[in-house]
C-alpha cells in the first residue's frame, strides 16, 4: 500500500512538472500579452532617470517674498527662524556650471543656492534673465558637473513621450512621465505685456518646485524647461507646462554672446483671424488663417516699411503662421538687423513686404542701466516686510518720504568695496529713495533712470539709512550713452 502511493504521489508530480511552463514559455506569454514591451519602456524610462538626474539640481532662494511668481503657486511659508525661502528645480548645461532655470525661481532673490546631486552646496549668481519667457541662466563655480543634452523641440509632436525630473514639493528627486498634449500652447501664466508664450503642454505630473527643472524625450534630451501648471488649487490638475528648448537655448545664447537677450522686433499688435474678424473687416479670406495687423507703432522697423494696418499675415520667410505666437516665437529667434520676408494678404492680393527688424526700445534702456547699475558697484532688490521691520522702515518713514508704503522701496542688497558707491559711503541695507530728486519705487524703476542720467556726470542719490535718517551721495555716472 505504501509502495503505491509513493508510486501515486511521484506520478502527480511528474504530472504537474510537465504542466509548469518553461522559461521560454513564460516569455513568449509574456510578449504575447503585451508585458515586455511595457518592461521595454520602463527600462527607457529608468536609463533616462539614472543618466539625466546627476546633471538636475535644487535651486534655493531666499530674499523678497514679494515675488511675481506664476498664478498656479500657492503661498509660500516662513522658513528657517522667519526668513522666507523659495524652491525650484535646475539643469546643468555644461560642465563648467551653467544652469538653465525658470526666471519666476530666482527673482528677486537676495541670494541663490544650488544643491547638487552629490549633496554639494553652492552659490549660484544669475547670468541672464529674459522674463518675457521665464527662462534664467545661472552660474555656480565648479568644473566637471555632469550635464544633459539639449534637443530640439522643433521636432517634437503630440502624442511623444516625455518625463520630467525635478524637486517637487521640496521632497527631493522626483521622476514623472506623460505625453506631449499640445504644442504652442498660451497660458497668460506670464505676466507681461511682452510676454512670448508658446509652451509645450504635458500631462506628466509638475508641483510647485520642478519649475525650471527638464523635460526630456525618452533618449534624455532637454526638449523643455518646465515651467507652469494650469490648475485651480496651486497643484497638479493635469495640464504641466513648458518652455520650448529652442526658445530657451537662444536666451541663453544671447547672455553668453552679449550678455543680455538680444531680440528682433517689428513693432506691431497682432489679432488672431476668425470668422467674425473676417466678416467686420471685409477680408477676401475664404477660410480664417493667418494673423491681422491691427496696429503698427510709430518709429518701428514696421512702421520704416511698406506693411500696412489690415495687412493679414500669412507668412514669416515661407513659414506659415496662424497665432500671433507663431510670429512671436519667428522673430525672437533673429537678431536686430535681419531682414524677413513677410508674406501678407492685402485687399484680395498676396505679396511680399521684406522688413529689417530692430529692437525694442525699451529692451535697450534696461540693457544700458543694468550695465550702469554694474559699473556703480551696487545690486539692489525690493525691499521686503521683513527686511523693512528689520531696518526700523515702517509705513510711517514711507510715507514721509513719498513713497506709496515701505514695500515700495529699493534697498541695496550687495556692494563692491572698490566700487564708486562704496567709495562715496553707501552700504548693504540703505534705503534708495530718490535719484535726483525723482522716487524709486522698485529695482526696475532704479535701472531706468539710471539708463537716463546723463555719462561723465554725478547724479544725486537720496537714501535713508537705519538710525541715521536720509543722507546723500552724489556718483558718477559712466558707461555707453
């Protein structure tokens, strides 16, 4: 009876081994069912993540919380014993430590640090910021940093994958994935009447911190630099957004070559064409396409040519355009100087108006200042609630200086000890209130009219300083007319 079971038992055994699939049988089910290739895709997906991460850092901010972030931001909370601090994401473009991060992170900060992937901690200083498309490029002095290959988002499609990497939420290195959604999407996130905006729109998942970290295509190039979310709550709802790669690489570009954004401009208000265009302004335009010229301004490279207010435009050297973003992004892309060939519909009729392009004026006064402010030796930010609590600065001494409150004020945040303003006695934490006898306000207002102060000659600056009172320097003024 024993021998017989034992005989029973073995032959079940034999049974279910010949019933148990082989390895090559597991995957050829496997293949069958679609598993390998979702296994395919996570190993790209992780080959992404493990080259691309070392070269994304976490950018720090401390200064100003008066800051014009994005909509999509909720507020941010007090830090480290009541000083305020912001968070952001980075990418290293080179290994000498370039990093292309969202202006939006760094502005107005008092000071910016970079935590690297290896735990390193260093200070970064901004080397150009354009804000008409949230993009900054910053400097930390080291050599050797891993980086990430820029691509070109030119080429990019709806429906391709892309992964993100950042530091959402301050919870460290964090890797989501989706799909590009569309392509030249307008948001109005950025807040500037300039403003070019034509994000790349993904459903990988973005939270406040990964602004200015990569969006990769899944051979790990930067297509983008993540920069928004359309949201109702201040957190992810679906919609991420990013700056192109080519926008961003011509900003940077730009800083490298002459230190600031160089840009074309025409110098004309554009309005998309639908139906209801069509029919009010009489177009001979059997579909709505195009862009029409609404306006022209005066003493612009439009206005020195033969386009004409109701021209519609449907061309920019060959390439059709059909949003006024479309224009936009065309003529970013070409320095002052270049001609192009606008192909324009004119009553029933299409020609050509060819067209030098110029730059805006308003880009070169900010330019000439900022090169002035430099050559003075002193960096000046808005002046916070804290800091202005901190300096005794109150509504009061605001107000008394005409100034709107103490939170529209300047005050100097760093100083060459060589430079002229050192050397006339103006220090860290004065108070800026006036330059010849007009109020400053705000960092920006400060750049202007020092680009208006005449060279070769000293100008009056007015401060306040903390026990002191108001006090007055007078500095040269140098630099290109």
């Amino acid at each position: 009876m024993i021998t017989s079971l034992r005989t029973l038992l073995a032959a079940v055994s034999l049974a279910v081994v010949g019933f148990a699939p082989t390895q090559a049988q597991a995957q050829a089910q496997d293949e069958s069912n679609g598993v390998a290739r979702f296994e395919d895709l996570s190993r790209a997906f992780r080959a992404v993540y493990e080259s691309v991460a070392p070269a994304v850092v976490l950018v720090r901010t401390s200064g100003s919380m008066e800051q014009r972030l994005p909509r999509f931001h909720p507020p941010l909370d007090p830090q480290d014993g009541g000083e305020y601090s912001g968070i952001g994401s980075g990418v290293i473009v080179s290994p000498d430590g370039y990093i292309l991060s969202n202006h939006h992170v760094i502005q107005n900060a008092e000071s910016i640090e970079v935590i690297l992937h290896d735990r390193r901690r260093l200070v970064a200083h901004i080397v150009g910021v354009d804000s008409l498309i949230d993009i900054a490029l910053l400097k930390v002095d080291a050599d050797d940093l891993p980086t990430a290959q820029l691509g070109i988002s030119a080429d990019l499609q709806i429906g391709d994958w892309v992964l993100a990497i950042g530091f959402p939420l301050d919870m460290g290195s964090t890797l989501t994935h989706g799909i590009i959604s569309a392509l030249g999407r307008q948001a109005e996130v950025i807040r500037d009447v300039y403003r070019i905006e034509s994000f790349i729109q993904t459903n990988a998942v973005i939270n406040p911190g990964n602004s200015g970290g990569p969006l990769l295509d899944l051979r790990g190039r930067v297509i983008g630099i993540n920069t928004a979310i359309s949201t109702k709550t201040g957190y992810f709802m679906g919609y991420g957004l990013a700056v192109p790669i080519d926008l961003a690489h011509e900003a940077m570009d730009d800083f490298l070559q002459f230190g600031r954004v160089v840009r074309g401009y025409l110098g004309i208000k554009m309005v998309e064409v639908d139906a209801q265009l069509v029919s009010r302004e009489g177009l001979d335009l059997g579909v709505p396409r195009g862009v029409f010229v609404d306006s022209i301004s005066e003493n612009t490279p439009a206005a020195r040519s033969t386009l004409a207010r109701g021209d519609v435009l449907l061309a920019i050297d060959g390439q059709t355009v059909n949003e006024s973003n479309q224009v936009q992004m065309l003529i970013y892309g070409r320095d002052p100087g270049e001609s192009v060939v606008l192909r324009v519909l004119r009553n029933g009729e299409e020609l050509d108006v060819v067209v030098v392009l110029g730059e805006r004026e308003d880009d070169r006064v900010l330019a000439r200042g900022r090169r002035r402010v430099e050559q003075l030796g002193l960096t000046v930010a808005s002046l916070d609630a804290q800091r202005a609590t901190e300096l005794g600065f109150g509504v009061d001494v605001a107000r008394e200086l005409g100034l709107a409150n103490n939170q529209h004020a300047v005050v100097v945040v760093d100083i060459d000890p060589r430079g002229p303003a050192a050397l006339r006695g103006i220090h860290v934490d004065d108070i800026i209130t006036e330059i010849d006898r007009s109020t400053v306000e705000s960092p920006e207002e400060f750049v202007r009219f020092v680009s208006r102060l005449e060279v070769g000659e000293s100008a009056l600056f007015w401060f306040w300083r903390h026990e002191v009172g108001i006090d007055v320097r007078a500095l040269p003024i140098s630099g290109a007319r």
